[in-house]
C-alpha cells in the first residue's frame, strides 16, 4: 500500500483479528466486562449492535491506533497480509475463487446489518435476502458449471448431488443430504456449520430474521437457471438454538425453454 495511514488500520485490523469468521455478524447476545476480551470481536466488527458496546468499540480502535502509530511512525511503506493464515507454500498465489468465497463470508454480516437499517421489518430483510441470493445464483451457476464440469442431471437427487458439490467448492463445507419424501420430490440439505454464521447471535429485535436466507435465494436462482423452479426454505437454524442449520427444498416443475416471439 502506497499510504502508510490506510496500511497501518489494514494491518492492525488483521494482524490482532483472532475470530476468523463473519467480520459483519450481527452480535447482540451479551456484554463483555473486560475490553481486552472483545478486542478480537471488535475488530471483526462482529461484537454488537447495541448501544451500550459502542464506547467499548470505540475505545478498543483508538488504543489500538495509538499503538500502531507508535510503533510504525517514520514508516513509508507497510506491507500488510491478505489472509490471517500464513501461505503452506511459501509466497504461492491464492486462488481467487476461494479469495472470492471467504471475502463473501467476512463481509456477510455487514450486509444484513445494512438491511436492519435500511428497512424496519425483518421481514422485509428476509425477502431482500431471498432476493440477493436469486440474483447471485443466476450468474454463479454458469461458474459453477465451468469449474466443476458435473454433468446432466437426471433427477432431483443428481441435483441435490450437484448443491453439496457447490457448498464445498464455494464455501468449503460439505452438507449432509437426507430427508427425503415419499414421492422423492423434496430433501433436506444439512449443514453441520453455517459459515456464514459463525460469531454471529442475534439480538432479541432480530429473532425472526433468516440470517442466512441468502442460500436459500442462491439454490432457487441456479436451479432455474437449469430450468428447474424449486421453493427453499430453513426449517432449523443453529442461531436459534437448533443443532444444525437444515435448508429444505421441494422440486416444482420443470421449466421450458423460452422461444423468443415469431421463432419456432
């Protein structure tokens, strides 16, 4: 980085940041009596939306600035790292598609958290995360294709081989799939950890929130994409007290190919 000032708060932030997770969570459970224990949360920027933690928040970015000011001043150039891990080979590029995939999870928080404050309801961000996520799989199923090369799928349970594929290629988890129906029409994908919600609580406000109703977009808009209309939806989730987070989806109908007007 060319500007010591903006390289000293990127380093500071990494170089202290000992919770690997959601760097944007909404965290609304407790308040930590000792400062020196919400050091690595408040770097993280997952430690809490309430108000009484504010001036803790603060505090902990000023002393933090005070050091590194001290021990860096003369400092032209300060290189800073872009993982909190080191490199298993040495100085070895990363991929950018899993750069691409923790950088999602890091900033997830910090979404939803802009969509408790753009809308009142959290029903509203409910749908607005839905939303995000349909988007997202729409454009990410043709990546997924590219880089996986899986195949025709045959039925719904191909399928539902083709999504645990895609939760291990883009956010490094492996779901279980099981549950299914009688008439083989609906499943359940069962995740064991919820990377998107690690070091996350949700505040007493927020307890109908979906906090990650962003997958469940993302399933429906690659599955159309794939001419193939599905609901999904949680049915268990692990910030409400659940063992594990399950996301059930039930096949609709198979989508035609649209012909343009005055083609055959």
């Amino acid at each position: 980085m060319p500007h010591v000032e903006i390289s000293i708060t990127c380093y500071a932030t990494l170089s202290t940041c000992e919770a690997p997770g959601d760097s944007g969570a909404v965290h609304g459970g407790s308040v930590y009596p000792d400062i020196e224990v919400v050091r690595g949360h408040v770097l993280a920027r997952n430690y809490s939306l309430l108000k009484e933690n504010q001036r803790k928040v603060l505090k902990v970015w000023c002393l933090i600035w005070q050091d590194f000011q001290v021990c860096c001043s003369g400092m032209s150039l300060l290189l800073t790292p872009t993982t909190l891990n080191p490199s298993p080979q040495g100085l070895r590029p990363a991929d950018p598609k899993k750069v691409s995939g923790e950088l999602f999870t890091l900033t997830y928080g910090s979404l939803v958290a802009q969509l408790l404050k753009d809308y009142e309801n959290v029903d509203d961000v409910n749908r607005q995360l839905e939303r995000m996520g349909y988007n997202i799989g729409m454009r990410l199923i043709e990546d997924f294709l590219a880089r996986a090369n899986p195949g025709r799928c045959y039925d719904l349970r191909d399928t539902a081989d083709k999504i645990q594929q895609a939760f291990k290629l883009y956010l490094g988890v492996s779901p279980s799939i099981g549950s299914w129906n009688p008439g083989g029409d609906e499943f359940s994908v069962v995740l064991e950890t919820n990377p998107l919600a690690e070091f996350v609580e949700l505040p007493d406000h927020c307890l109908g929130l979906r906090y990650s109703n962003i997958l469940a977009g993302i399933i429906r808009g690659a599955c159309e994409m794939v001419q193939m209309e599905v609901m999904a939806w949680f049915i268990a989730d692990q910030l409400k007290g659940d063992n594990v987070t399950e996301i059930r989806i039930k096949f609709v109908k198979r989508l035609e190919d649209a012909i343009p007007a005055g083609e055959d």
